[in-house]
C-alpha cells in the first residue's frame, strides 16, 4: 500500500521522469545512464554540445524510440500514452510539414487531432500566423515555418511542451515574440523543456537548466547555479605603479591570470579572497571589476573539463 | 472503430490528393491510353480461349484494374517515403492518432483517384472499343474493382515504410510488375504453363482480376478471391499500420 500511495504522489508531481536510460546506437551511447525529473510548471534548458545526445533524449521523452534500459515515464505513464491523451506537444527540429494544405487546413488538423484543443482562429494568432492562414504550407520561409511548427505544438491544452531548438531560422525580434509566447504557456502551469544552441536564451528563460554531455547529465541547476559551478569569476584591474609579476602570480584562489603592461586580468575561484589580497599587497588597483562567467564561458568550461577528464 | 481524429486526416488527405491536379490527371488517363494500346492488338470480335467473353472485354476489365492498381500502389508508396523523409510522419506520431487512423487516411485518398480512372477505361472501352455489358454488370464492375484496389492501396502504404528515399520506387516497379504480370493483368493467367497457374492463383492481383471476369461473365466474385483478397488486406493493413508505429527515420 505504502509503494503505491507514493507512486501515485511521484505520478503527481514529477511531469517527467528519466530512471538510469540508456540508448545506444551501434558502438555510440547517444543516452549513457540518465536520470532525472522534471516538474510541473517548470521552464528547463537542455543544453549540449552537438551528439551530447539532445536529440535522442528528447525522442526518448516523446515516445518516437524505445531505450534499451531504463524507464521513462512522462506524468506517471508511458510516453506514448502521455502523447495520446494530448498531455504532450511538440515542436521537432526533424518535423516536417503536410505539403498541398494551407496554414489553417493543417493546423485546423493538429487541433482536431487533440483530445483538449483550443479553437484553431485563436492558435493561429497566437503563433503569429494568423495573416499566413491562408497561404501553402509548401511556400513559406523557415521562419514561418518554424511559427507553424509551434502553432501545432500548441494545438490543445497540453501540460507539457518539447521544443527541440525552436527559434532557428528566426530574426531577433520573431525569437522574442517566442520566448514571450512561450513564457505565458510556463505561466499558466505547464512545464516546457528546450534545447538550444542560443545560451542566452537558456539563460533569460529558463528556471532551471541540464548540462548534457554525450549522453550524461554534466550539470543540474539554475543558470547562476551553472555558472558558479564553472567555478570561477573574472576579476581586471588595472596598476598604476610598477607590477610585481611574483606578488601577483601568488594570490590565492587563482584559476588563472594574464598580465598585460600594467592591466591584470584574473580567474578566481573566490573573488572576494582574491580582491581581498590585491588590497593586502598594499596594491591600489584602478578600474577595477568583478563579474561572473557569462552562462555561455560556464557552459564551455565544464564540458571541456569533463573532456579533460574522460581523456585521462 | 474509427475515431473522429481519423476523420480529420481523412478529409484532409482526400482534399490535398484531389488538389494535385498532375498526379490526378495523369493517374486518370494512363489505364485507359494502355487500354487502348494493348486491345488494339487483338481483332474486335477474338474471344478468349473456353469463354464467351472477348478480349476487348476482357482487356476492359484487365486494364480498369492495372490502372487503378496503378495509381494507388505508385502514389501511396512514393508519397509516403517522401513525407517520412521530411519529418510529417514523426510530427503526425506525436498527435493522438492512432496508427489505423493514418493507414485508413492513406487509403482513402488513394480510393479517390482509382474512381474516376476506373469509369473513364469503361467509357473508353464503351465509345471506342464497342464493348458492351448488361446495366447492372457496369455498377458491378465498377464497385469491385473499387473495393479491391484498396487493398493495394494498403500494399502502397507498406512499402512506403519498407522502404526509403532511392529504395522505394524500384522496388514498387518489381513488386508492381511482378503482381501485375503473374496475376493475370496483362494476359489470361489461363495461357501461363500448369506450374505458374499453380502459384498465380494465390496472388492477390489473380484474385482481383478474377472478381470482374466473374461479374463480365454473369456470375458474382468467387468466394475464395474474396477471401484472398480479405486476407491481403489485413496483412497489407496491419503490417503498414505496424511500420508506422515502429518508423524511426529522421528528416
């Protein structure tokens, strides 16, 4: 009885759930012993380098394959049955389009094909597609393709939205209008996973963002979370008198340091140690700066550690 | 049974077929250019060995069949590796249809085009060829050959998934040619040696043809072609209805 009253909370409150999946394709493991949950009403960042196994976790997570270990079930069931009662939409990166049919024929089929669809006139203009209803799906240009893709995506009310790189082929402003259109979906309760190439995009998004690296989960956390894990801030300065190259090589918690003429720049692993330092050597530094590692130099360093790692 | 998400791909996939003015065109007009080729071969009054029925007749009845096994084995099975290959399929997976529902769409607007190309070998074997039937033998004839190219609609879909890209219209030429040739469409299967009549017998193409020589004659469809047929179509069906579950090509 105990077992069951807490697979049904877990089937509650976890939209997603990875236990120890793996997929591998002949000798490559696209998916090495993943595990994680995802909750409802969360906004989640995949990021990866390319063949970090993005794509084959988001196939995974829809049903379009089957892992050779592991579960996944998506709101406690599987996902094929997650994706046949509407609780799933989704926007592919490899999702082609019906040719032969206009804008409003083919999504007036994505919502009739929905258990929970809204009206087809009010997709239409929430995708930003609604002076387009009319023309052929096969003369449109890739970013309107990619609105119609998200128009299909959010044919019904789903609790769940999978958007595999979804501003590509978009200008700035069509990302923006986007990422609002998406935000309203987030805020009315759904859980949305990305993965994107943009990390500013991971970055002024998501609540929450996972580290994928050919195949595992590098990291877990908040972009700030992230980019803390990295491990280092940046620190520049610059000297007024003459530069004591030893003093300065030997402040603590130094992850790295260049000094050009009189201008120092520094990586830190504690920067408030290290500034704290400078002042102590009796050094009184002009100009000086404290920022942390964009999400984007975070990103980098952490898979290009793990690659120095698995290299050993 | 047949949910309303299946009537909405159904409708569309009709509306789209019949908006593709070339493929409905020329898949309308070609049986009947054979047909008009390959009767001109024999003299007006010949009659098939055993039968009373001629060959104008016969090639009527040969040809209406060709022609619409034509257009729906070629149209599905390339259309269908075309839209796995651009992702439509993969997009389709992920909405609430189930698999039955995209076969049956599939089939259905194959069903459209093999309509009109059916009636129009009957008017031309009618106008030019002077073949004549009873009333009821037209409608007859009609309504089978309709029903029966559905299951090679099905066969169309199949081979679809079977195969991809470069793959698939070889193959739908071997399978295509082979069914047509072995099972009676081209000539009588009565003319092939013992051996040969043996294994053509158990095609679904000799059972196709075989439902029009029955009515052409007066008679109604053996039982057994029909069970033939039954019994493709299940396969064809099922088994296509299968690949689309397990299809895992990417764009």
């Amino acid at each position: 009885m105990t077992t069951t009253a807490a697979e049904a909370t877990g089937a509650k409150t976890t939209a997603v759930r990875f236990e120890q999946v793996s997929k591998a394709y002949g000798a490559v493991r696209a998916v090495d012993g993943l595990t994680l949950d995802l909750h409802p009403g969360e906004t989640v960042a995949l990021l990866g380098p390319n063949g970090a196994g993005k794509s084959s976790t988001l196939d995974l997570l829809l049903g379009l394959r089957t892992a050779d270990s592991g579960t996944v079930r998506v709101f406690g069931t599987t996902p094929q049955n997650a994706v046949a009662a509407g609780r799933v939409g989704a926007m592919l990166q490899t999702g082609g389009l019906m040719e032969d049919v206009t804008v409003k024929e083919l999504v007036g089929l994505a919502c009739a094909l929905h258990p929970r669809p809204h009206p087809v006139v009010e997709v239409l203009s929430r995708a930003g597609i609604g002076r387009i209803a009319d023309r052929m799906v096969n003369k449109l240009s890739g970013g309107q393709e990619q609105r119609v893709r998200f128009a299909l995506a959010t044919a019904g009310a789903n609790d769940l939205i999978v958007l595999d790189e979804p501003t590509t082929g978009m200008d700035v402003t069509a990302r923006q209008a986007f990422w609002a259109t998406m935000r309203e979906q987030a805020d009315q309760g759904r859980t949305v996973l990305f993965a994107t190439h943009y990390l500013e995009e991971a970055d002024a998004i998501a609540d929450r963002v996972l580290v994928l690296h050919k195949g595992r989960l590098l990291a877990d956390g908040t972009a700030a979370e992230i980019k803390a894990k990295a491990g280092a801030r940046r620190i520049s300065f610059e000297l007024a008198g003459p530069v004591d190259e030893a003093a300065l090589r030997g402040l603590p918690f130094l992850a790295a340091i260049d000094i050009t003429g009189n201008r120092v720049r520094i990586q830190s692993h504690d920067a408030d140690a290290t500034v704290h330092a400078v002042y102590g050597l009796g050094l009184h530094p002009r100009a000086l700066e404290v920022a942390g590692l964009g999400l984007e130099q975070a990103f980098v360093a952490i898979t290009e550690a793990e690659e120095a790692r698995t290299a050993c | 049974m047949l949910s309303l998400f299946s009537w909405a791909l159904i409708r569309l996939e009709v509306t789209r077929t019949l908006r593709n003015k070339k493929f409905m065109f020329f898949s309308v007009i070609y049986p009947s250019v054979i047909y008009l080729l390959i009767s001109s071969t024999q003299n007006t009054s010949d009659r098939i060995p055993h039968t009373d029925l001629t060959f104008q007749a016969f090639f009527m009845v040969s040809m209406a069949s060709f022609g619409a096994l034509t257009a729906v084995l070629m149209g599905n099975s390339e259309r269908i590796a075309k839209e796995r290959e651009k992702g439509w399929v993969r997009q389709l997976r992920l909405t609430a249809l189930p698999s039955r529902g995209y076969v049956l769409a599939k089939i259905a607007s194959a069903a459209v085009v093999t309509l009109p190309c059916i009636v129009v070998v009957f008017l031309v074997a009618a106008a030019v060829k002077h073949v004549r039937v009873e009333t009821w033998q037209w409608f007859a004839l009609a309504g089978v050959i309709w029903a029966g190219s559905l299951v090679f609609a099905a066969l169309g879909v199949a081979i679809g998934y079977l195969a991809g890209g470069d793959a698939v219209r070889p193959l739908t030429m071997i399978i295509y040619f082979g069914l047509s040739v072995l099972g009676g469409l081209w000539m009588p299967s009565a003319t092939f040696p013992q051996w040969l009549q043996n294994i053509a017998e158990w095609l679904p193409t000799h059972a196709y043809a075989s439902l029009g020589q029955a009515i052409e004659m007066g008679g109604s469809p053996h039982a057994k072609d029909v069970a033939i047929l039954c019994a493709y179509f299940l396969i064809f069906a099922g088994g296509a209805a299968w690949l689309y579950r397990k299809d895992t090509l990417k764009a």
